[in-house]
C-alpha cells in the first residue's frame, strides 16, 4: 500500500494535477528547493581566474582557449547565473573547483548549468549545481553532447529537471533506436556519444521522461562512490537510463527511492548497454510496470558484483526484470523485494533470448501476487550455481520459482529454502515447473517448502533432480476442497498429466501429507450408499503423487521417514500414469498403521527394478508387515519387476517371465530375479547387471544404474581380418618366373566389434615372417569409433624364389590390443609356377661345379651333343629358371 502511495504522489508531482488517477504527463518545474546556506569566506581579491558572480564566470567561461584553464570559487559563493547556461564548445578544458564546503551554481528553473558540446572537457570539483530546467531538451543541470567530456568530483547536483510541454505517452515513442533533443531525457545529465564521469557526487529530486537523474546515449558513464536518489522519471529509469550501446560502471554507488512509471525503477538498459555494479546498492526503488530496481531489454547486459537490490517493487520483476537481455550476479544478493503480478524477486522474458546467472547470490523475502515469488521464467533461461532462493512466496504458483511453457532453469548446488504459497490452491510451494517447461537440479536441495494444496514441486512440464534432495517438506491442507477428483490427490511432490520427472541419486526425506478432510471423506461415504449413489473418489495422497499419463523415473534414489494419511508413504501411481524405479531404497518408518510406501491403481504401467526396504534399527515390526508395508495395490501383482510370491524361494537364477520381459533391463545386461524372504511372503524384484566381460555404460548417470538405464558395452575387440575381394580369411598370391621377377600386393583389413569405445593398437610380429615375404607397416593405432580400417599391406616377389609345384605357406601374426587382446593368425600362400617355355629358362648340358653340383648358364644357342650311331651316351641336361635356380627335384 505504501508504495501505490509512493507511485500516486510521484506521478501527481509530475503531472501537476491535484486529485485523482494519475496521467502519464510530462514533468512539470517544481517549487525551488532551498539551496544549503553557508557564508562566503573569500571573495575573489587578489585570485587569478576567481569568479564570484554569473558575470565573471561567464566571461572566465568564454575567454577559455585550448589550454586547460582553472577557475575558482570562493567557499560558499552562491551564484546565481540569471537563466544563462554556461557554453564550452571545441576543444577546450576547463576545471571550475571550490574549496571548504564548496560553492554553488543555481540555473533557478531558468536553464541549464552547463553544456559541453563538441569535444569540449569540463572538470568540477567541490561546486555544487541546482535548479537546472529544461523544456523539450535534454540534460537538465549538464548537457554533454558530440564527443564532450564531464567530469564532477565531490560536487551535488539538487532538483534539476527536463520537462517536455506536451503529455507524454509512457508507450509511445519508445527510447531504442535513438532520442530526439525534444524528448526531455537526464533531468540532471544527458551525455549524448559523450563520456561522463562522477566521484564522490550526490544527485537528488532530478525529474525527466527518461532517466530522471542521468540518461546516455551511445556514452560512456562512470560513478564512483556516488549516490542518486528522490528522482523519478515519467517512463523509464528513475535513476540512470542507458541505451544505444552505452556503458557504464558504477563502483560503490547508492540509488535510493527512484522511481519511474513504466520500468527500470533506478536502472534502465536497451539497445546492447553494458553494466557493471560493483559493491553497490539499489534500495526503496518502484516501477509502474517491469522491473523495480534494473529494467533489461534489447539484449543489454548488466553485471552485478557484491551489490544489493533491496525493498524495490513493480507489477512485474521486483528486483529486476530481463527481456531478451542478459544479468549476471555475483556474490549479491535480491532481499525483500516485491511484485504485484509475476517475479518478486526477478522476472526472466524475451522468447528464450533472455537469461539470468547467479554465482553465489541470494534471493531472500521475495514476494509475486500472482506467479514466481523468487523468480519468474517465461521464454527465458536461470541458472543458478551455489545460489539460495531463501523466504520467497507467492499466492497462486511457484513460491521459490515458477518456470513457464518455453522456459528453462538449472539450479548447480543451490538451495531453495522455507518458500511458501499462500492460497489453498497455489501451485509449487518450492518450484512451479508448467507444460513445456524445463527445470535441471543438480546437487541441489529443496528444505522446508511447506505447501497447501498443490504440493512443494508441481510437474506439468519436465523435470530432473540429479544428486539433489526434497527434505522436511509437508503437505497439509490437500484434499480440503471436497469430493471433485482434483482435491484427492497431490502430494510434496506432484507429477500432473504430461509431466515427466526424473530423481537420479536423490533423496526424498522426512517429507509428509496430511488428509484435511479424512472425516468429511467417511461421512460422503457412508451417505452415498445410503442413497445408493457413487461413492466419492478415494483419496490418492503421498509424498510423491503421479496423475494420469504423468511419468516418473527412479533411479537409486531413498525414500526415507516419508509418511501419510492416506494414500501411500512414497509414491502413489494413478491408473495410466508410468513408475520406472531402479535401484530404489524405501526406508520405512517404524509406524503403524501407515499407507504401503508404493501404491499403483490398476491400469498403471509400472517397472519396479532392484528395490530395496529397510526400516530402523530399532523397529519391531514383523517381516510379513514390512512387505505389506512396501508395496500394495497393481504394485503388488502387476509391476513388471516386483511381485509378492508365497511359497520356497524357486531355483537359483529362476525368474518369473513377467519379471524379466524386454525392457525390463537396459541394452546387453543380464536380468536375475532378487528374492527377498518375509516371513510367509517374498517379495520378488529384478535385478540388473552388467557381467563380464560387459561394462557399464559411461552415458549412464552411474555404473551401478547403468544396468537398468544407459545399458551395458560389450567390449571393444578385434573380430575378423579380410582380404577385398578373397574368397577366404588368407592372403593367396600366384607369381610367375620370367625375365624380370614379379611382385604382388595384397591389403589386410580389420574388422572391429564391442558397442564400447576405445582405441585399438596392433603389431604384426616381424621375426616370424620369411624372407619373400614383406608387411608395410608392422604397427599402428585404430582410433576409437572406427569399426573397419586398412591395416597394412603385405607383398611378396618372384625375385630369388625358386619355382616349385607346391606353393611356399607362411603366416602373419597380428596382435589387436584394446579392450580385450586378440591374437590373429593370417596364412599366406605364394605360388611361383613352374615355367614351361625355353624362353624364360636357362638349359643346356650340364656343367660340373667344383662343391660337386651344376651350374645353369643361359646360353644364346645350345652346344651341339655329338653322337654316333649305334652308341649309347649319357648326356646330363641342366633346366633352371631365368636367375638360375633349379626347380626342385
């Protein structure tokens, strides 16, 4: 209520109006403030370049040259400069300073103080400005324009002001993309492509359209230890507007009660700005529409370092709102701020181009009527990494965080800690994740995040908790609307018709539902079949509750000390709704008379995987209540991997066929029944393994639940070497002996196996090869993925091999090396033919050698072999080949 006071009474004093709802009008002058008093202690006697009077500074002003000039004030002089600004045009420097509690330099609501145009630099310290107005222009108290310099140090600047003479409309025109003069923008300072700098400065009860204190175009701006305060702009920017690719750094800088009707309460941003908070606090600053404390649009960038954003609101983004924009911060912190529609504490937009990184920050106390009283994403992106969303509320949904259809957060070892929401039908007390949405937690924690009816994390869209947690959470007003369907069910955790949600290493812990209307549920009853009429729905609480055609994915994760009235301890499955659990442990608590931990109505598709139930040490109840404690309902009988037997344990390995039917476990693992006995009872589950020589999936979120999600590798190995275009596994080559030897090639090519990934090495091993025969290279590496490669080439020549009817056999020995080591063995066979043309051959009579053996020498023409009739002779013939080898015997 006190800040619709604040907004009415700013937006009264800028329209001028007396009563009633206020208009968007521009700025009008208001009634002079009195300027601090303090005696003049000096006048100018005796002083080189001394001005005690608009006249000499004036004149001091004019005669400046290029040379940097320095005027003094004397301390406490108050100068009136009778509705002429000061002009510093071209390239002059000019320094005006004031000593002691500094001077004065009062426009009185006649013009501005100053303009620096032209690359003109104008330095002042210990001077103080007031009462600066313009009308239709820009730059209240200071002008800087085509490339000017400003600098002020230790200086105030008091109710200085640019007012348009026509109402403005707070839609139209809109500052991207350019400012006309005549549109009254920096009701203290407008740097138009200029540079401006502030140390130790003060700016108070400035007025504008667009950056009521300071407004750049296409500049620079730089404060340091500076404050801005009481100032307020009739569209955006209550403090600094920013737009056309300017910068700014603000360094230890306070803005304090800034207000604008439209957005950006203290900070403005558009068109590609940039800036750098740094040690710096906003507080006690509102806007009409978007964006409390900073308002981002038009892909501008602010950066927040160890800064604070404190008591600031607007109907959307409290603290700040992003619009296809990007904010970061780091090391700061949002507290208290406050939304009357979505984003207490920050509002995210912008068709999934805006988004929001927080390092190490905190949004604390944030409160939305409507949506995210943390945060609210629609069309953007969070991510949050060692951050807190600590005491944020909403009425209706998301209390920590509403994230909408196209949407998207991720939260890195973060906590979202005692949020809450109000109404009775508010949604996500924690987290509000709508259709189309996605949420990521990772190594995250949701703690104390009490919820009405609608539980602690509502799932329409998609949903992942990785390493995270849901601890000390309760649920205790649900189903106390009465008998329609949708108040019988829900839970801390509430999976809804096309939600999916997936807990991976997660806990579920100490979390609670409490029936409101157990009573009036036993009354409808019992007057329903006395009229014969149907019975009210029964009631389908717990922890964590899936609606029809919801899915939820457990993969080792805990249940513990987890309890409810009615409905299931853990997790209660609608009929057409889908449970997939791996690897899930339910720690029951040592109650009696409690729900069973599972409950699925019939119809719902369940998979049941590796469970494991515990209960305290100190509990004593009997076995056969502990199994009836853990699951019941289709659970019991029909889940593809649990069922409740009677009867001896079957055979080692014996599985019932539902059991292990396909899909039970993942790609190449082995499927065994785990029996656990329980008294009369045993309770049968599936168990999945990789066995060797098969390895877990490195996709998967871990070895031990790769088994039931991500699937086993078989090994990578080598399985066959070939030949391109053999017949066989071996290498078959024909050569022939002629006047010149002949070689042949042939290619090896390896043949990889395993849905594993990794290198492979291979040697041939060179000793056992004979001389014919050569293999280029001996060794080499198969890179990872590569399922078929040429490995070497092996060649055999002619040369020096002798012709025989038998081919020469060898064989290569190759060594494949990877996940497993194979050993092949590739025979070779070379047959060198047997020539049978003179030709290509040495003969003739044989000549003795002196080891005893022949020689073969070609010979051009054959000695003649003289014989006699009727005389026998022997005569002994040589047939070598053409290098004059013999053939074998």
């Amino acid at each position: 209520k006190a800040a619709e006071v604040s907004l009415l009474v700013m937006m009264l004093l800028l329209s001028g109006g007396s009563g009633g709802t206020p208009s968007p009008a521009a700025p009008v002058a208001s009634p002079l403030a009195p300027v601090p008093a303090a005696p003049m202690v000096a006048g100018c006697s005796g002083l080189e370049h001394c001005a005690d009077s608009a006249e000499s500074l004036r004149s001091l002003v004019h005669n400046a040259s290029v040379d940097a000039m320095l005027i003094r004030l004397p301390e406490g002089a108050n100068i009136d400069l009778g509705g002429y600004a000061l002009e510093l045009r071209g390239s002059v420097t000019l320094r005006i300073e004031s000593s002691g509690f500094g001077a004065w330099l009062d426009a009185g609501q006649r013009s501005r103080v100053a303009s620096v145009r032209d690359g003109a630099s104008l330095s002042i310290v210990n001077v103080h400005l007031a009462h600066g107005l313009v009308e239709d222009e820009s730059g209240g108290c200071i002008l800087v324009e085509d490339g000017g310099t400003l600098r002020m140090e230790k200086s105030v600047l008091l109710g200085c002001e640019a007012v348009a003479s026509r109402p403005i409309d707070p839609g139209f025109p809109e500052i991207r993309g350019g400012v006309a003069a005549a549109d009254a923008h920096g009701g203290t300072i407008a740097s138009l492509g200029s540079a401006v700098e502030l140390i130790d400065t003060r700016i108070e009860r400035s007025l504008a359209v667009d950056g009521a204190a300071i407004f750049c175009l296409g500049g620079s701006l730089s404060l340091l230890r500076s404050t801005i305060r009481d100032s307020a702009a009739s569209r955006e920017g209550g403090a600094i507007a920013l737009v056309s690719a300017s910068n700014a750094t603000l360094r230890g800088v306070s803005l304090d009660n800034n207000t604008a009707f439209l957005g950006g309460g203290a900070l403005y941003l558009a068109d590609a700005s940039r800036l750098m908070l740094v040690d710096s606090f906003v507080t006690r600053c509102e806007a009409g529409t978007v964006g409390g404390a900073l308002m981002l649009e038009g892909d501008a960038t602010a950066v927040l370092r160890d800064s604070r954003v404190d008591l600031c609101s607007a109907a959307t983004g409290g603290g700040a709102a992003v619009d296809a924009s990007r904010l970061e911060m780091h090391n700061s912190s949002m507290t208290s701020n406050r939304a009357s529609e979505s984003g207490g504490g920050i509002s995210i937009a912008g068709g999934g181009m805006g988004s929001v990184w927080l390092v190490d920050s905190l949004i604390e106390d944030a409160v939305a009527l409507k949506e995210g009283g943390g945060v609210f994403v629609e069309g953007g992106v969070l991510l949050l990494e060692r951050s807190q969303i600590l005491r944020c509320a909403t009425h209706y949904d998301g209390g920590g965080m509403a994230v909408l259809a196209g949407g998207a957060a991720e939260l890195r070892e973060s906590t979202v800690v005692e949020c809450a929401v109000h109404e009775i039908r508010g949604k996500g007390s924690a987290l509000f994740v709508n259709f189309g949405a996605s949420v990521v937690l990772r190594r995250t924690r949701i703690e104390r995040c009490d919820s009405a009816m609608y539980g602690t994390v509502y799932v329409g869209g998609r949903l992942t908790l990785a390493s995270s947690a849901i601890a000390h959470c309760v649920a205790r007003d649900i189903g106390g609307s009465g008998s329609d369907y949708a108040s019988r069910r829900g839970g801390v955790v509430w999976v809804v018709h096309g939600g999916v949600a997936r807990l991976t290493d997660s806990t579920i812990d100490d979390c609670h539902t409490y029936d409101a209307s157990p009573t009036w549920h036993s009354s409808m009853t019992l007057r329903a079949r006395s009229r014969r009429l149907a019975a009210p729905p029964e009631p389908s609480f717990a922890p964590v509750s899936v609606d029809p055609h919801g899915t939820l994915s457990l993969a080792n994760t805990v249940f513990s000390n987890c309890t409810a009235q009615t409905g299931a301890s853990a997790v209660f499955v609608s009929a057409e709704a889908h449970l997939r659990t791996a690897m899930l442990s339910l720690e029951l608590p040592c109650l009696a008379g409690v729900p069973p931990a599972i409950h699925a109505d019939r119809g719902a598709d369940l998979s049941i995987r590796a469970l494991s139930v515990s209960q305290p040490d100190n509990c004593r109840r009997a076995p056969a209540e502990l199994a009836a404690s853990a699951v019941s309902g289709a659970a019991a009988t029909l889940g593809a991997g649990v069922s409740l037997v009677g009867g001896e344990q079957p055979g080692a390995g014996e599985a019932p066929a539902s059991l292990c039917s396909a899909g039970t476990c993942a790609t190449d693992a082995a499927c065994t029944a785990d029996y656990e006995a329980m008294a009369d009872a045993l309770m049968v589950t599936a168990r999945c393994s990789c066995e060797p020589p098969n390895l877990p999936s490195p996709e998967a979120a871990s070895a031990e639940l790769a088994p039931y999600e991500g699937g086993c590798l078989t090994p990578r190995e080598g399985v066959t070497v070939s030949v391109p275009q053999a017949v066989a596994e071996n290498v078959v080559i024909e050569l022939s002996k002629t006047s010149r030897p002949e070689t042949a090639n042939r290619t090896i090519v390896l043949h990889m196996g395993g849905s594993s990934s990794a290198e492979a090495r291979w040697t041939v091993d060179e000793g056992a090869l004979p001389p014919w025969l050569s293999v280029w290279p001996t060794s080499g590496v198969l890179p990872a993925g590569v399922d078929k490669a040429a490995l070497f080439t092996v060649s055999a020549s002619s040369a020096h091999v002798a012709e025989q009817s038998e081919p020469y056999t060898a064989a290569i020995n190759l060594t494949v090396s990877s996940q497993r080591t194979k050993l092949f063995r590739v025979p070779v066979l070379v047959i060198v033919a047997v020539t049978t043309s003179a030709k290509h051959s040495m003969w003739g009579e044989a000549r003795p050698t002196e080891e005893g053996s022949f020689e073969c020498e070609r010979a051009d023409a054959p000695p003649p072999v003289e014989l006699e009739v009727g005389e026998e002779r022997e005569v002994v013939f040589t047939a070598c080949d053409s290098e004059g080898l013999p053939p074998p015997p």
